[in-house]
C-alpha cells in the first residue's frame, strides 16, 4: 500500500490525529499539506515531513469560513498542480449536559466540525470534479452512532457527518470520488492521557487497550490508497472493537 504521487491535503494538521495522518501519509510517499489555524504547529509539521524527504506546505485554515478555505487551496495548487486526497480532520469540543450547554457551545462545536466538512467538502468537490478523480475522508467518531455523555454538541456534529459523507458519496462517485468517514473509539492522545486506567481501557474494548493516533492514521492511509478505490460511502470504525460484548 503507497501514497506515492499523491498530493494529500489534512485539516487539523498541526497536531493530534492530523498530525499523526500527515506523518504516516509521508512515510506512504505522498507530499503532505498541513492545513491548521495554528499556523505555526502547522509549519513545525511540515518541516518534519520534508525532512523525511517529501515535499510538504503548512497553510493557514479556519475550517468554520468558506473565505479562509478557499484563500489557502489558491495556495496550495500554485504549488501543487492537483489534490488527490482531502481530509477532513479539524475539530473541536466542549463538554456540558444538555441542560446546561449554551448557544455557543453547540454553535461552535456545529460551525467547526460539521460545517467545516460541509464547507471543505463541497470546495475541493469542484476541484476534484475537474480532475475526475479523488478521495475525502471525513473524521466522524463512535460517538456519532453511540452518543457521548456530557457532549451532545460534538456527538450531534458527528452523527451528521456520517449523513453527509453518504451524501456526498452518493453525489460524487460518478466523478471517481470515493467519500469516507472514519469513526474512532476511545485515542489515547495529550488530553486524554490523564484519565483513569478504568476509562483508558474500558471492558468494552475488545483488543483491551486504547487506541493510538497512528491507528486511526493508517486507517486513513488505506482509504486514501489505490487498493480502496471500490470503498466509498462507508463509516470505517477504529474502535479496538469496542462494543462488542461475548454471548
């Protein structure tokens, strides 16, 4: 399985999952955009990627507005003369009970992550429209199926996110654009990294520990590669089987 040849675009880029996918999208052989609102853990990535010898740029990306989306792919298809994969990683969350969430939680969480995939989404559509050809890869999460306790914004925005990756494949595939979702479980990241060994690694889990960015960043490796271009319209779990339970 190579990236090789390919030209990969990633949202949320600079750090987490998107940092981990920008890493292992490298080590496959393709040249890596970082695309990040922090445009300085962006440019920090990018330098690690051309030191593994693959051509990279870090740009500068609110994926919440359509202006500043369409400012930074300008940008990178003067130096790239075409997008083969997108990503759609950026995102956010904000922890409160349904009752005592604000306008604003829910406001910002939605903007970011499920209007930011729309957005990015239907942009790069028009690009890979012309090529006819391409792959996006939208990050959903198990809590868009589950629900998440205390996080009923961010769970929302990823359960529309499996509605409009459908959407879109359903749109898009007969451009020769497959459009997927991943949906990871529990990713032992800087965030999480604090919490309880019970819930590091719940009962749950079937594999028995938690998940690691790079698990969920060769997931995406293969939905972007050549041996996936059959694949569209699915919700790839990377759960560790959690929610599996023996009879």
């Amino acid at each position: 399985m190579t990236l090789s040849g390919k030209t990969c675009v990633i949202t949320g880029g600079a750090s987490g999952l998107g940092k981990a996918i920008c890493r292992v999208f490298a080590e496959k052989g393709a040249d890596v955009v970082v695309a990040d609102v922090d445009l300085a853990g962006a440019t920090g990535v990018a330098r690690h990627i051309e030191s593994m010898g693959r051509r990279s740029l870090a740009v500068r990306m609110d994926v919440s507005r359509r202006p500043e989306i369409e400012e930074a792919l300008s940008s990178v298809l003067k130096s790239f003369p075409r997008i083969d994969v997108w990503v759609n990683n950026a995102g956010v969350g904000s922890r409160a009970m349904l009752d005592e969430m604000t306008e604003e939680q829910w406001d910002r969480v939605l903007s970011v992550n499920l209007k930011g995939t729309f957005l990015c989404t239907s942009i790069i559509a028009k690009v890979m429209k012309q090529q006819r050809s391409g792959r996006i890869i939208n990050m959903s999460s198990r809590a868009g199926k589950g629900g998440s306790y205390g996080h009923i914004n961010y769970a929302s925005s990823k359960a529309g996110i499996i509605g409009l990756t459908k959407s879109a494949a359903r749109e898009l595939g007969k451009y020769n654009i497959t459009v997927n979702a991943l949906l990871p479980g529990f990713i032992e990241t800087e965030l999480t990294r604090n919490l309880s060994d019970g819930i590091k690694t719940p009962e749950q889990i079937v594999l028995t520990r938690p998940g690691t960015p790079e698990d969920v960043a060769y997931a995406a490796a293969f939905l972007a590669s050549d041996e996936a271009s059959w694949i569209t319209g699915i919700g790839l779990e990377v759960t560790g089987g959690t929610g599996m339970f023996a009879g």
